[in-house]
C-alpha cells in the first residue's frame, strides 16, 4: 500500500485516499468496521414512491415537480443539496433524507432507529408532510411496485448528473433496465450485525430468502394502464436488468460465505462511472473494478471513494455496506412498509430463528436456478413453485419464525406482523391478488379505483 492508503487503514479511510490492488484487505476490513454490539442494533427504513400530476391527466411529476418536492421538506437552504444545478437531496431536520430516482420517483430515507414504532413514527410524519405538499401542489403519490398508469416512454427522467451515465450503459446491459429506472418503486430495510459470522448468516438468509419475501409483498400487478400478466412487474424488470450487478449475489450460493468472497464479487463487477470534481465520468463504464485498480486508466485514479460509489451500484436482492441491506419487496403502504420491517427484524435479530431461516432457505445449485425461481415468484407470487420449493408454504414459514423472533427480541412490535399473519398465513394471498380480485371484481376493471387504492398522499 501507498503511505496514504496505510495511514486510512489506520482509522476510517477518507474518500480521496488512494488505492491500489494492496487495499483489497482494507475493503474487506472496511465491511467489517460495521459491527455493533446487539444492544445497538437497529433498523432504517428506505420508502420509494411514484409522483403523479393531477393538473395534467396524472401524468409523472416532472423534474422541476420533484425539486419542488424535495425543497418542501427542508427547514432551510443549508439543508438542500443541488447536483449539476438540480436539487437532489433534502434533509427533513429529523435525520431524515429525500431523494430522488431516475425516473423522479421520491425516496425517503429514515434514520436508523432502535424500536419499531419509531420508524413508524418517522413514517407517518413523512407521509403527513407529503401530504401537505401534494394538495398543496395538485400532485398524488402512489405505493406501489411499478407504474401502473405510465408508458416508458411517458416517463420524466430527472437530470442527476450520474443518470446520464447509468441510462446508456444499463441499456447495454439488460431489455428492461430503463424500466427498473424508471418505473419502479421498493421499500428497504437495513439492519446491524454483531460478528464476522452474524454477518454471513444475514447476508445468506437476505439472499436465499429474497424470492419469497418479494412474493409475500408482490403488488405490482399492473403495467400500461392494464394487468401485466405479473404479480411483481417490478421483480420482472429486475430479471431483465444487468445480470452483473442484481438478482441472487452469487457469493451467497456458498455455505462457506465470508466477507471477502463479497469484495471478491465485487471487484469482478464492472464499474458504471467514476466522479471527479461533480463530474461523472464514463470513460471507466464496463471496466471491472479490479482493472480499474491496477492502474493505467487516466484521467481517473482509485480512490477509496470510487469503491464506495462502486458499491451502491451493485443491486443484488441483500447487499453489503457497513450493514446488510435488504432489497426484495415492491413499494407498499404504511402497513406493509412497517410489516417488512418486522418481518427481517424478526428474522435476523433472534439467533435461534436466524440459524432456523438459513435452514429452510431454498439452496440453489447455481443461478440459473436461482433465476427460475425468481422469474416463477414475479409471475405467479405466493402460488409460484420450482423444483420441489413451495412459495406459499415457504412464506408461511418465514412469517411464523418472524413471529418467534420478534417476540423475543422485541415483544412489543409484533403486532406489526399481524397483517401478514392474516394474509400469508390464513388467506394465502399478497398484496397483487387483492388488487386483482378487486379489479376483476367490485372495480369492474377501474384503474382509477387502483389508483386511489394505492394512493398515500
């Protein structure tokens, strides 16, 4: 290593250290600096949702729209941040940031809290504010999984700098990659850990367990105005977008996981762009990150920062930062939203039940099989079955060990999962199929009544 990048190993590294093929062990160490003791662990809740103009036919609210948004939630100027001459990021003055997709969808990211009626408190005060903002705007928001009203070609992409390097080279990438850019929408959880081997297990069961947890939570039922023939369209353009960067992690199909086979992995995944003084720069697009360390790629020379840009465009079903992050479900209400907190809580946050998922986690040989299940749960939800796994008995499962695991470690909160015990456990059913029992029903085929079903704000 240079003397740079020895002195950061040393303390948290900066963002402008320089790195070489030496700083490989500092990545892994990086990974690991995450742990915490159980006493502090906590969860933080990330919340997309889809902006719609009720001026103009309900078309997707336009860049300047989502500016307009985001400004509304700051206490004052210091509290924006522009990008390239847009605002692209507001802090709410409770911890709280927003910001925005590319195709100008709003992300509400909550600080991490420690009890559960917390974030939903946060929640609630976010959607309460959006609330305020949208009359006061003539806009709507929805929570769901993927547009259900607007084309692709309908879509009003918002001008951060970094999206005009992601949209040309995702295009290359995948059939579907504009649309998972732009038409679709999720709810995240991110949770501690407390060891190199409680990192692995969450990391593993966050992977194995992603394709049953997007079929509990499927409601994306809809494309173009009409049934997609999907329960989770998002889940669809997902398969069909960079098989590098999204889907199962490969690392997690080995039982021996170690946090060095994730920074392995991700070394071998081709970068997208590197910045230099607020410009992107394309030129390293398609180039793994691991050539890019060995050197010879001017104007741009490794710094810690491009890996740790590097790492939030790997888009796997649980990836790794400092904690575990938790990627499958589709966008939903306030209810399902806090449902997905209490369910990875409960399932990661007991060691009983965390040992117990990671045994009845389906396994897969490799990731074509991996890539069958997922494309069976996006179609058929909770009914999707391939090669021996049961969706909807697996789902039961996950939700009574979640059940197990909350009540023990937090007693008070599982209440939270009562929806999905009712719904998953008792009817069998996901958010997908109420709204296409509905629709096929007592809608008589309205999506306007979809819309105003899914209408949070």
């Amino acid at each position: 290593m240079t003397q740079r990048t020895t002195r950061a190993a040393e303390g948290f590294p900066l963002l402008t250290d320089p790195v070489t093929g030496e700083s490989v062990p500092l990545f892994v160490e990086n990974l690991l600096r995450g742990a915490k003791p159980r006493a502090e662990w906590m969860c933080g809740a990330e919340f997309e949702l889809f902006g719609y103009d009720r001026a103009r036919g309900l078309a997707r609210i336009d860049p300047a729209q989502v500016e307009s948004v985001l400004a509304g939630f700051a206490p004052s100027s210091r509290d924006i941040v522009h990008e390239g001459g847009a605002i692209v990021e507001a802090n709410d003055g409770q911890m709280n940031r927003l910001t925005v997709e590319p195709g100008g969808q709003v992300e509400f990211s909550g600080s991490p809290q420690r009890n559960l009626a917390d974030v939903e408190r946060e929640l609630r005060r976010y959607l309460a504010r959006l609330s305020e903002v949208a009359e006061s705007n003539r806009l709507a928001f929805l929570a769901v999984g993927f547009d259900p009203l607007r084309t692709l070609e309908e879509q009003r992409w918002f001008p951060k700098p970094r999206y005009g390097v992601m949209r040309p080279y995702l295009a290359s990438r995948g059939g579907r990659a504009w649309d998972m850019m732009s038409r679709t929408c999720s709810v995240q959880t991110n949770l501690d850990y407390g060891s190199r081997e409680d990192l692995c297990k969450k990391f593993l069961v966050g992977n194995r367990l992603a394709p049953v947890v997007t079929a509990i939570f499927a409601n994306s039922p809809f494309a173009d105005g009409r049934p997609s023939g999907y329960k989770s369209t998002r889940a669809a353009a997902w398969l069909d977008t960079d098989p590098d960067r999204c889907g199962l992690a490969p690392p997690a199909l080995d039982d021996d996981f170690a946090p060095a086979d994730y920074v392995t992995y991700a070394l071998r995944v081709p970068m997208v762009f590197a910045q230099r003084g607020g410009r992107y720069l394309g030129s390293v697009s398609g180039l793994r990150f691991e050539e890019f360390l060995a050197g010879g790629h001017d104007p741009a020379s490794p710094l810690f920062g491009d890996w740790a840009d590097h790492l939030t465009t790997i888009f796997t079903d649980a990836r790794l930062k400092q904690h575990v992050e938790l990627r499958s479900a589709d966008a939903g209400g306030l209810e399902m939203a806090m449902a997905l907190q209490a369910l990875w809580k409960g399932l990661l946050y007991d060691g009983d039940v965390l040992d117990a998922a990671l045994r009845i986690a389906p396994r897969h040989g490799d990731m074509g099989d991996a890539l069958l299940l997922r494309e069976s749960v996006a179609r058929d939800g909770l009914a999707a079955r391939h090669a021996g796994a049961d969706v909807l008995g697996l789902a039961r499962d996950v939700v009574g060990l979640a059940v197990e695991g909350l009540k023990r470690v937090a007693p008070g909160e599982s209440g939270y999962l009562d929806v999905l015990v009712a719904r998953v456990v008792g009817e069998g059913v996901c958010p997908a199929d109420i709204l296409l029992r509905n629709f096929e029903g007592s809608w008589h085929g309205s999506m306007e009544r979809v819309f105003e079903h899914l209408r949070v704000a």
